[in-house]
C-alpha cells in the first residue's frame, strides 16, 4: 500500500486536525523594558535602511568601521562631558569583575575616535569612516525613541576645510533622499562658531540669562552653571519665552567663523540642497566648532516631540580631548527606529519567494538498472 494511503486508511473517522492555541504564563520569559525584537518584516526594513545608507556613504568613499558594545565609562565621560545629560543619567554602566567601570555606548563618535587613536590611524590622514550598530541610552522609552536604538553614521577625521562640511551633509541628503520616506525633510543648520567666539557668545548668554535664573526650568537651571549653550535647546515653553530676546552667537562672529559658514552655505547652494538656518540649533559640548545641523521631518509617524531624524556637527577638539593629537573631526548620525517608523511595509523590498523542487526517483527502476548492470 502506498503511504499515503496507508495513512488516510488509519486515521479514517478520526476528527480533522485542529490548530492548538496556547496562552501566556504570567511569568513567561519577556525583553526588557524598551528594548524590543525585531522579526521578518520589521528587520527587512532596518536591513533596507542599512543598505541604503552603505551605498550612499561609500559612493564618497567612506569605508566600514565595526567597535565593541562595551567600552571603558572614562571613553564617554571624556567625550561628553560628566555635566552632559547622557553621562548624568542615561547611561548604562556597571563595574566589571575587575572592578573597572565599563558602559554600553550611547552613541558612536567617541568609540571611533577611540579605535583611530589606539590603532594609530592618526598617521594616515584623513579618515572617513561608516558604522551602524546598536546603542543604549537608559531613559523614558517612548515612540522611536528606545533604550537600546540603531544608529547610522559617518565620521571624517583629519579635514578642517569647510568642503568636508558640504561633503557630510551631501551625504546625509543623499542618503536620506535614497529612502521611500513618508513625510517632508526638512535641513537645518547652523554654526556655532570657533572656540573664540562661543567663548564670548558663552559669557553674553550667562549674562542675559542670570536675569530670569528664577524663571527657567530646574535643567536649565543646572545647564547656567555647567553649559548654557544647552538652554538655547531647551523644550520648555517658559524656557523659549525668555530666549526669544536672548543675544545671538551671530553678533560675538569673527571673521574666521562667518568664512567657515558662509563656505558652506554656498557649497550646499551650488549643491541645489536646500536648507534654513536655525539660529537656536546647538551642540553644546566644548569641542563642537562652526558647523551643526539637523533633519527634521514632518510625518505624523513622529509625532510632535521627536522630529530629528538625523543630526551632526564638527568636533574639531575631541580627537585631542580623549588622548589624541590635535585633528579636526565632523561627522552625522542617524536614528533608524525613526526612520523605520516613515518607511511603509509596502516600500519594503522583500527577497524572492523561493520556489520548492521535490525531485522524484522511482527507487524500483534504479535497482533493476543496477541488476541488469550486475549479470
């Protein structure tokens, strides 16, 4: 009896099959707390953002970098700042066996920098590096805006002339604008000048804002000690209402910094990339210099809060800071939980389906073949 029929014969009269569906335990294992899976279809999409961002970048010739999950807290504490929020309360550290302090990176910068450092690629100028790879940040979870997030980025250390400006951002574009993104892109930027200038800027600032100390918000409070520059960011409502008539880093501009900027805003111009100039855009660590900027998008997918979807600036001091020899350094990141949040399932290139081969052999005929091959 063929086996097929042989198993309809036995289970003749039993009930149909039947799926069997099994509930939850209460105590069944679960992720932890903004850290979530990402399965078929949702990781086509991140792997579709990744690509596309690989392509871009390497069209400019940048090349891949890949470093640790895990990194010595000194490495972030120098590259923050201990007065930066991240450091003061989002970052995720803990003491080894060895009892050295060791954190999961928030962001990617300051582990590049440290891998071109240690691997003395500071003696073959420039470098233009990729990464993309997961970071963690321990802060209120919400809508694209997790504890363990993905990151795309790019950095290029040891080119001080403003072309590499122009050449970051088009790469951003280009990038970006390679995406089926729902929702209008928006770049802003600004400058922050040289350390010069936001010196005087910084001394300005504290002035105009110790007249409404009692005012601001108990962060900005904090930021009027420690960095100020960070008040100009601030998403408090009394905050904004009071850096309305707040001076501007523009008036302390010298003529080195107006150059910077204004070679940039002609190369993104001759580009056709448009932009708007943010006047209150910032970076507020000390070793950010003239240019930052922002994309902001739209889409009702972000919701009001949350609308960057890419952001850099120049870090001309940072090399030198975290041990290095004195290199200008520039650089973008971009969130792809957000970006993933503007991309439809329906723009998700998924692979071909596989087609199933069942090769059929008559096992009878081979072993009279083999007999007759026998005698």
């Amino acid at each position: 009896m063929q086996p097929i029929r042989a198993w309809k014969a036995a289970n003749l009269g039993r009930a149909p099959l039947t799926l069997r569906c099994y509930s939850v335990k209460r105590d069944a294992a679960r992720p932890v707390r903004g850290m979530t899976d990402r399965i078929g279809l949702t990781n086509r999409k991140y792997e579709q953002i990744v690509d596309a961002g690989r392509k871009a970048v390497e069209s400019f010739g940048f090349q891949p970098i890949t470093t640790p999950i895990l990194e010595y807290s000194s490495i972030f504490e120098r590259s923050l700042g201990q007065d930066s929020d991240v450091v003061g309360k989002e970052l995720y550290k803990f003491q080894d066996s060895s009892s050295d302090w060791m954190t999961m990176r928030p962001e990617g910068t300051a582990p590049v920098v440290r891998s071109v450092i240690h691997h003395a690629l500071t003696a073959n100028m420039p470098q233009k590096l990729y990464y993309s790879g997961p970071m963690f940040r321990h802060e209120r979870p919400q809508k694209g805006r997790l504890r363990q997030f993905e990151q795309f980025g790019i950095e290029i250390i040891g080119i001080s002339h403003p072309a590499a400006d122009v050449e970051c951002i088009e790469s951003a574009w280009k990038f970006l604008n390679s995406l089926p993104i729902k929702g209008n892109l928006e770049l802003q930027i600004n400058t922050i000048g040289n350390a010069e200038a936001r010196k005087g800027y910084r001394r300005g600032l504290t002035m105009y804002l110790e007249n409404y100390k009692r005012f601001l918000s108990e962060d900005s409070q904090q930021r009027l000690k420690t960095n100020p520059l960070r008040i100009l960011d601030s998403k408090d409502d009394c905050d904004k209402k009071i850096l309305l008539h707040a001076p501007v880093l523009t008036t302390y501009m010298n003529d080195n910094s107006r150059d910077h900027f204004s070679y940039v805003r002609n190369g993104l111009e001759a580009l056709d990339i448009p932009y708007t100039v943010n006047n209150k855009l910032v970076r507020g660590l000390d070793y950010y210099q003239h240019t930052v900027w922002e994309v902001v998008c739209d889409s009702k997918e972000l919701g009001t809060s949350q609308t960057t979807i890419l952001a850099g600036g120049r870090y001309d001091g940072l090399v030198e800071t975290m041990g290095g020899p004195k290199l200008p350094g520039i650089g973008w990141a971009a969130g792809i939980d957000r970006l993933a949040l503007l991309i439809g399932d329906d723009q998700v290139k998924l692979p071909p389906a596989p087609i199933p081969i069942l090769i059929i052999r008559n096992v009878r005929n081979d072993e009279l073949q083999n007999q007759s091959k026998n005698k």
